[in-house]
C-alpha cells in the first residue's frame, strides 16, 4: 500500500463498490503528499458531500466533512485563517459543478492557495445516479432515461478559464500521470484543480451498457486524448471523435493568488 502513514486502516471495510475509482483517486493523492513530504499536523483534507467526498474519512489527518457544495467555501475559510496549513479538497461533479457551481469559479478567480481533485464520475452516485452538470449528452442516468438533452460543463476548462494557475485532467487509468500532476498542482501556489474522470461501474455504468469495470475503464481510455496531439488534430483540420475529452496540463501560470504562506 501508498503511504500506510495517511492512510486509516481501521476505516476499513470502505463504503466504495466494487470496481468504483475513487480509491484510485485517494492512492495517488497520498502518493503526492508523500512525495510533497507534507507533515500530517500541517495538512486538512476538506470535503462536501457524495461518494468522492468521502475521502478525507481514509486519511489520517484533520478533515472536514462539510455540507453539500461548500466544500471550497469551507477550504477557503480554513486557508485564510491559517496560511501557513497544506489544504486539499476532494470532490465530485454535482457536488461542485451543480450547487457548488458558484464557490468554484470564484475560488478560481481568486486563486485561493489550495489543491482540489475533482473525481468526475459523470453522474450522482451516492445518490442512485441522477444526471449531473458533467453527464455526456446523449447518456442514460435516472433522470434522463432517454438520454440527456443537455451539454455537459467541461471542468478543467472552466477552471482554465476562471483563472486558476494551474489545471490539468487525467483519467484513473492514467494512474502515474495522476499521481504527477497532484504532485505538481500542490508544488504551484494559487488554485490548482485536478479533474480526474473516474469510473462508476454501479451508477453510470449500469445505465450505459458499461457495468463491466474493464468496460468503464476502457471507456475512459479510450475517450482521452493528450491534450497536444488534441491540439495538432485541430490546428491540421483534421476530425477528432466524438465524445473525445483532453487530458494532460492545461494551465499553468503565475497569476497572484490568495492566501498563500507568508
Ligand atoms: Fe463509486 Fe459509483 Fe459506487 Fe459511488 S456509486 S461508490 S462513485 S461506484
């Protein structure tokens, strides 16, 4: 195991299901922290509600469990009172996209000191798989059983473009990039957001023909395309396939941020 240092056996069993990518997501993270050498008494794991944030209870430092969608008010609050604290937000997409919309983009706009790692699983899982801002159109879930009608939000994008320094998405299968770019998000100060599509077999996959956990897996290989080669494709006019999301960084840069250690 990663960093049997942070991590609380003795949350064991977890609540996750079988197959589901969030354990992924929380490995690489205490992967980054020890690469960060972060001590335990100067770091706090803040969370709003749904399965990803249930993170921070598998960690063994202080944590908040905070109320749906403001996690990042919350993370704000604790990084303006104390400075000098390493703070990191786990989250999901309907916890912030949906109602913790607002305190997002304006966390980016502000560049709050602050690492957050999204687990977008495209749908609300906790919750029995309601349709979420980052659903794909055309995707079943229990509130659009013949498929969403909406285009979905592109996160990472939306961070890029309300102004945190650095951004950058992978997928759970990409597991040492991950594990790089948290590292790298936590080295850059300002707001650093870490879109990680993530896998739920239980929720997402079982409305989209992709209950099998390779099949889902597969899906988000397959889908992710480096943000580069993303790029060349465009510039030569050349087609890109649908339903196609970049991975890679997307942000970097120095933009004065809030909150930072003194
Ligand atoms: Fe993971 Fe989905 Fe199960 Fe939640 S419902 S624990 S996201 S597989």
């Amino acid at each position: 195991m990663i960093a049997p240092d942070w991590f609380r056996e003795d949350r064991l069993p977890h609540i996750y299901c079988a197959g589901c990518g969030n354990g992924t997501v929380i490995n690489c993270t205490l992967a980054a922290v020890e690469e960060m050498g972060w001590k335990r008494n100067e770091t706090v794991f803040v969370s709003g509600i749904g399965c990803s944030s249930r993170a921070p209870g598998y960690i063994l430092a202080d944590s908040l469990h905070t109320t749906h969608g403001r996690a990042l008010a919350f993370a704000t609050g604790v990084k303006l009172a104390r400075p000098d604290l390493n703070v990191v937000v786990f989250t999901g997409d309907g916890d912030l996209a949906a109602i913790g919309g607002n305190h997002f983009i304006h966390a980016c706009r502000r560049n709050m000191d602050m690492t957050v790692i999204c687990m977008n699983n495209q749908i609300y899982g906790m919750t029995g798989g309601q349709g979420s801002p980052t659903t794909p159109q055309g995707a079943f879930s229990t509130t659009t059983p013949y498929g969403s009608s909406e285009p979905a939000f592109d996160l990472a994008e939306l961070a890029v473009a309300a102004g945190a320094n650095y951004v950058a998405r992978w997928t759970s299968y990409h597991v040492k990039e991950l594990t790089k770019a948290i590292t790298t998000g936590m080295q850059t100060p300002g707001f650093a957001f870490i879109e990680v599509r993530t896998q739920c077999p239980t929720n997402f996959g079982r409305h989209n023909k992709l209950r099998q956990i390779p099949d889902m897996i597969e899906y988000l290989r397959g889908h992710a395309m480096h943000v580069k080669k993303y790029d060349r494709l465009l510039e030569e006019g050349k087609p890109i396939p649908e339903g196609t999301f970049t991975v890679g960084e997307l942000a970097r840069r120095n933009r004065p941020a809030m909150g930072v250690r003194r």
